[in-house]
C-alpha cells in the first residue's frame, strides 16, 4: 500500500518576530493615541497656529478636550499593556537587543511630534535660549524679561526664576532658538531631538554596562529604554535629564571599559547639562583606582582624583567659555524649591509634622518644611558619604552604590519631580535585578506617569486621582511578578 503523501505546510512564524511584533504594534498605537490626544490634552500654546481659531480649536476646550484627555490615557494604557507583553517575551528569551531597539525607535518615533505632554518646560527651555541670544544672563533672569510667545507660555510660578541648568545645555538652547526664532512649535521639537539622542546613548551604553555589572541587556533596556516613564515624561516631556542620563551612563560605561579619561570627560559633559551627575564622580574615582596597579596607596587616590577633577574642570569650563556665561547657574539650584511636591521624603514630611503641629499650636508651615528640607540635605550627605566609603573597593559594587547615592538624592532633596526617578534607574537596571524588584520598579514607574496630567499639573491634591494612580500602580507591579516569576511557554504569549 502506498505511503500516504505529507500535505506541505509554510513555514510557521518564528515565535520571536510574531511576539515582538505584536507588542510593538500596539505600543506604536498606544504612542500614537497619546499624540494625537496631546495635541488637546497636553502642554499646549496659548495660541497654537494648528488649532487656535480653527473648527480643529474644540479638540482643546469643553468635551474635545475629554475626548483628547480619554486619547492620551487609552495610549499610556495601550503603552503599558505593550510593556508588559515585551517583559513576558524577554522572560521567554524571544526577543533580544537589537528586538528592544526596534521597539525603542517604533515608540519614540510618534512622540518626537507631540507637543510637551505633562510638562511645561519645554517652554521654560525655549526661553532661557532666547534670553541667552538676547544678550540676558539666563542665570540671573527669568523669562519675565522677554515679550511675546517665548514668556507668555511659561508657567507663572517660572516667570522670575533664573535657570539652573548647567553651560552645555544653555548651548544648546542658544542654537535652538537661533534656528527656530519664534516658532515654538519647532523649538519644541528640535529640543525633544536633541534630547532623544541622551536616549540613543543609553541604547549604544547599556548592552557595555551588563557586561561589567551583570545584568541581561534585554531585560535593562526593557527597564529604562521602552518603561513608559522614559518615554512619557523623558521623552514626550522633552527634560534634559534624558541627555544628562545619556552622557553619564556612557562615561561610566568607558571608565569601566579602562579608557578613564574619555569617560570622565562624558561624565563632565553630564554634570554640564545637569548638576545631578556630579553626585556619580566620586564613586567612578574609585572604579579608576581598582583598575591602578598601586590602588591602596594614599598618593594613588590623590592622583586619581586629581586628574579625574582635572578633567571634569576643563570640559565644564570649556562649555562655560562657549556659552558665554558664569557659575551663576550654582546659586540657582534651589530655584524649584518654590514648588511643594510630595515625591519629596523631607517636603512630605514637614507637611504632616504641619498638620500634627497645628492641632496643638500656631506654626508657619512654611518654616517646618524648611526645617525638614534642611534636615533632609543633612541625611542626604551622610548617605553619600557612607555609600562613597563602602564603594572603595571600585568595581560593581561602586556603580551600584553610586544608582543607591541617586536614588537617595532623589528621595531626599528639597523636590523631586516624577521623572527624577530615571537618574538612579539608568545604572541600577545593568545589575542582575529579581523578579521582585524589578516589578516594584514597574509599578512606581506607572504610579510616576499617572501622578502628574497630561498638562503638566499634579494629581497631589486630587485624592481620587491619587487613589487610582496607586491602585494601577499595584495592578501592574504585580502583573509584572506573575510575568517575571510564571513558566508559561512562548506559545502562549499573546
């Protein structure tokens, strides 16, 4: 009897491109939802030449701006939904580095048009350029000074603050605004682009660092690259803590690699965008000393740490001599203390001892938050301080404790925005992290997107809000556990 013939079949899908795929449809979806609802729910113009006198104009007021709002939280949703879909195809090893690059430039793409989302400063930049190009010092003027769209977009509570950034990023603004002129709309986005190559640098950095510090690259660009934190307040937000993150990991990434000299110079051009990255260079002074022949002698350290200043000086000051201005920017770190966010350990505190104290006294509740945030700054640089000393043996050690020093800089500075939480996290995601942490890490990433709107304002005061911020902050954190814990067979993730 003849054998019965074999009925051909095509060939089935590779499990990866099908997995991968379908996640970075819909987080591509879920961007584009967040544009298109940004463009009346978000940060936008006073006067917007797209909208502004236009039948497109009702998007932005009355049941248009519901339905913008309803765009933007249906796209975060569809993004967070996509981000736990990668996790779940990572813990199944379908999808590797360059699959989580893929869905990086998918997601980011949509947002580069968007306008700021739960932000403003994109605006308070543009102005700080402009006063810069018209012969003001931006770190002793604020936008106030200026007529016309560059100061009228500015929030008022930034209208007489001077900026605190640092010479590298004045630069930068300088060139935007030379380019754009008045057109906010483009100033936006070129400020964005610029900000998104901070991004690409910890795309190229990361895969490096795992190598030294032990994590799986996949699972690290999962956690900072694609987290929807990243991509909503870092990148839709357009903040310089994106470049300020990219230079530092980089750097740390070539100091560990042995070539300390260029990566002290990318560590200094990071504390020339933003003074937070300063909090790093002691710790990397102690990776270059492991690396020296002599390391436990006293000499060594001070030579080490001499040099590695050195440089840091030149490329600071050399930014410094290009943009034209001064060290003014030092006396106007403290310019946001005006604002009272909770995300601040000290500020939360001396708003509940207000609240205790009142019942039994008269107390200015100004003065206890202030006494709160000093003590705060002295608990910050007794952590510091203990954290450096534990390091000095150099190595993971000293990275790890260097992301524990940012984290507790976050935590304990006088305010803390949402997206200071990137800082820590760039370095911290290179380390082999549990399942555990790294759903916690989920969780208080959605919780940080949800605690401010798609405008910029936040949810503090609005304690329903808050609920459901903490409640699907909850939900996700332990989805991610069952995710990163479960042994589910790749051909049953959808």
């Amino acid at each position: 009897m003849a054998t019965p013939t074999a009925i051909p079949q095509a060939p089935a899908e590779p499990a990866d491109d099908s997995v991968r795929g379908r996640a970075i449809r819909l987080g591509l979806i879920g961007s584009i939802l967040i544009v298109i609802g940004g463009a009346g729910a978000g940060a936008t113009l006073r006067f917007d030449p797209l909208l502004s006198n236009t039948v497109l104009g009702i998007w932005r007021y009355g049941h248009g701006k519901m339905l913008a709002s309803t765009s933007v939280y249906v796209g975060v949703a569809l993004l967070v939904w996509a981000w736990i879909k990668l996790a779940r195809a990572i813990k199944a090893n379908v999808v590797d580095v360059r699959g989580m690059w893929r869905a990086v430039a998918a997601w980011v793409a949509p947002l580069v048009i968007a306008p700021p989302l739960f932000t403003k400063d994109p605006y308070i930049y543009l102005a700080q350029g402009a006063l810069a190009n018209a012969g003001f010092d931006p770190y002793t003027d604020g936008p106030s000074r200026l007529l016309g769209p560059m100061s009228e977009n500015v929030a008022e509570v930034w209208q007489h603050t001077p900026s605190p950034y640092g010479p590298l990023f004045i630069i930068l603004l300088k060139s935007v605004v030379a380019l754009t002129g008045t057109n906010i709309m483009l100033g936006v986005i070129l400020i964005r682009l610029l900000m998104v190559s901070g991004l690409v640098l910890v795309c190229a950095a990361l895969p490096g660092l795992c190598r030294h510090l032990g994590g799986r690259p996949e699972m690290a660009l999962w956690l900072v690259a694609v987290n929807p934190l990243i991509l909503i307040h870092l990148v839709a937000g357009a903040h310089n803590d994106l470049l300020m993150i990219g230079l530092l990991c980089s750097g740390t990434l070539f100091i560990l690699n042995r070539q300390h000299l260029f990566g002290f110079a990318l560590v200094g051009a990071a504390f020339a965008v933003k003074a937070t990255a300063a909090v790093v260079l002691p710790f990397l002074v102690w990776v270059w000393m492991a690396h020296r022949k002599d390391s436990s002698r006293v000499g060594s350290f001070a030579i080490t740490a001499g040099v590695g200043a050195a440089i840091v000086v030149a490329v600071f000051g050399g930014f410094t001599l290009l943009a034209g201005v001064d060290l003014g920017w030092i006396g106007a770190l403290d310019g946001n203390a005006i604002v009272d966010l909770w995300l601040s350990l000290p500020t939360l505190a001396g708003k509940l001892a207000t609240s205790v104290i009142g019942i039994f006294a008269d107390v200015n509740p100004a003065d206890v938050v202030n006494v709160a945030r000093l003590c705060g700054w002295v608990a910050l640089v007794g952590v510091i301080v203990w954290l450096w000393w534990k390091a000095r043996h150099g190595g993971p050690i000293a990275i790890r404790n260097a992301a524990l020093a940012l984290l507790a800089t976050v935590l304990l500075s006088s305010v803390t925005f949402a997206w200071y939480f990137s800082w820590p996290l760039v370095l911290a995601a290179a380390f082999a992290l549990p399942a555990r942490r790294i759903a916690v890490i989920g969780g208080v990433s959605i919780f940080l997107i949800l605690y401010t709107y798609p405008d910029g304002d936040t949810v503090q005061n609005n304690w329903p809000m808050t609920a459901v911020a903490i409640a699907v902050a909850v939900f996700v954190g332990m989805k991610l556990r069952r995710v990163l814990t479960s042994r589910e067979p790749v051909t049953r993730i959808r």
